[in-house]
C-alpha cells in the first residue's frame, strides 16, 4: 500500500513553455502533498506544502507565481512549471501524506524536467 | 538551529563488508527519524523509520538503525553490503512539535559506493 506515482517521469520543453506534472496517490487519500526540488548530486528541497482543497503554502525562495500547484482532490496535486526557463530544469519529486501515517511521507518515483 | 546532519558526502565499503552511515540530528525534542535509499533517477524509498519504543529499528533489505538520545544519532548499520546497495542515502527527520507543519526536513546525502 502506500503508492504515489508521478506523471510524466520526464518531460523535454522549449524555454517559454508550462509543463504540468501530476502526483497520485494511488490508494490512499493524500490531505497533504508536497513538492521538493532535487538539482543533481544535492538533498531535496522542500518547495510547497498543499493540503486538499487549499492553497498551497510555499516555501521562501519559491515563487508562487512560476510554480503553480493545485491540490483539487485527495488523490491528486499538480505542479505547473510556468514559462519554463532552463534555470528550472531539474528533479521534481512529490510526497503525500494521509490517513494513519500523518507523521510518513510516501514519495513519488520523480518527473526530470529539462529545458532547452 | 534545528538541523539532520550527515556527516558523510561519500563512503566507498566494499562489496560483504559492513557499513555505518552517520546522522545527527539538532532539534529540542527527539524528532520523528527516517532513512530513505535514492537510486540515480528515482524517486526515494523509505528504508526505516523511529517514531518512539526500542531504540534498535529494523528495516527493510538488510538495514537497520540505531536512536541514540544521548548522541542525538540514528546511524544506519548493514552487516554485509551488496553491490546494489549503491545508491544515495539521506536522513530525514520531522519535528515532533513547533509550527513546522510536520515538514520533512533532509539531510544532505551520503553517496554509497561498493567495490566489487
């Protein structure tokens, strides 16, 4: 039990661009989300906390603006990258948290952006 | 200030041999502790966890980790390394109490490499 997939796990995209990429729980309900951003060889980073049927609660440094997320159902967040630049390709992950593991993450496999 | 360090970027063991991977942690009360396994590309997986009880945690392929209060440690402990235990490994902790929003909070990353 205790799945999360992301989609796409990778995703190529002109500079200027908005890509979406979806987090999922698979069989649980998720009330909280997160998204953390990995640049390579480095720890993640905590980008945004979202709890179902909120607005999302960014981290300092993260512009709200360039990083949409939307948090519509206990299954599902989404984080769009908008006006995409190359300075945001990166490892974007998700983790969801819900039901009796409030104090567990269950972390998602990963979406690789790059930006041409 | 509150913070998981692991003091470790790069441990090199060979293949059979054991193998400790340090963390410490700062905070004012003991923290939820967590390991998790990164292979390259991936999303994280979550190798073991210490919420309260006995202080010797069991996990999964092998692993296990030791809660030491007095150290402010949770090392993570192999008796026998297998090739494809390379991968990055990071301690994560969640405060127990304070405003943090129960947020996972990483540390840098200890990079394992086996010798055949």
């Amino acid at each position: 039990g205790a799945v999360v997939s992301q989609h796409p796990s990778w995703v190529i995209c002109k500079s200027g661009t908005s890509v979406k990429i979806e987090c999922r729980s698979l069989d649980f309900q998720a009330t909280t989300m997160f998204w953390y951003r990995q640049f390579p060889k480095q720890s993640l980073m905590l980008m945004a906390t979202s709890n179902e049927g909120s607005k999302a609660t960014y981290e300092q440094g993260v512009e709200k603006d360039k990083f949409l997320i939307n948090h519509a159902s206990l299954t599902l967040s989404t984080l769009t990258v908008t006006s995409a630049h190359p300075e945001d390709s990166s490892f974007y992950i998700c983790s969801a948290r819900g039901g009796a593991n409030y104090n567990e993450q269950f972390f998602g496999p990963g979406t690789r952006l790059t930006v041409l | 200030a509150q913070s998981v360090t692991q003091p470790d970027i790069h441990i090199t063991v060979s293949e059979g041999a054991s193998l400790e991977l340090r963390c410490n942690y700062s905070y004012g009360a003991t923290p939820y502790l967590f390991w998790y396994v990164q292979s390259p590309g991936q999303g994280l997986q979550l190798l073991l966890k210490y919420f309260s009880g006995d202080t010797l945690v069991q996990g999964i392929k092998g692993f296990e980790a030791e809660f030491k209060r007095s150290q402010s440690s949770f090392n993570l402990r192999k008796p026998s390394v297998h090739w494809s235990d390379a991968a990055e490994y990071f301690c994560a902790v969640v405060p127990i109490s304070g405003g943090g929003g129960n947020k996972l909070t990483f540390g840098t990353g200890t990079q394992l490499k086996v010798e055949l």
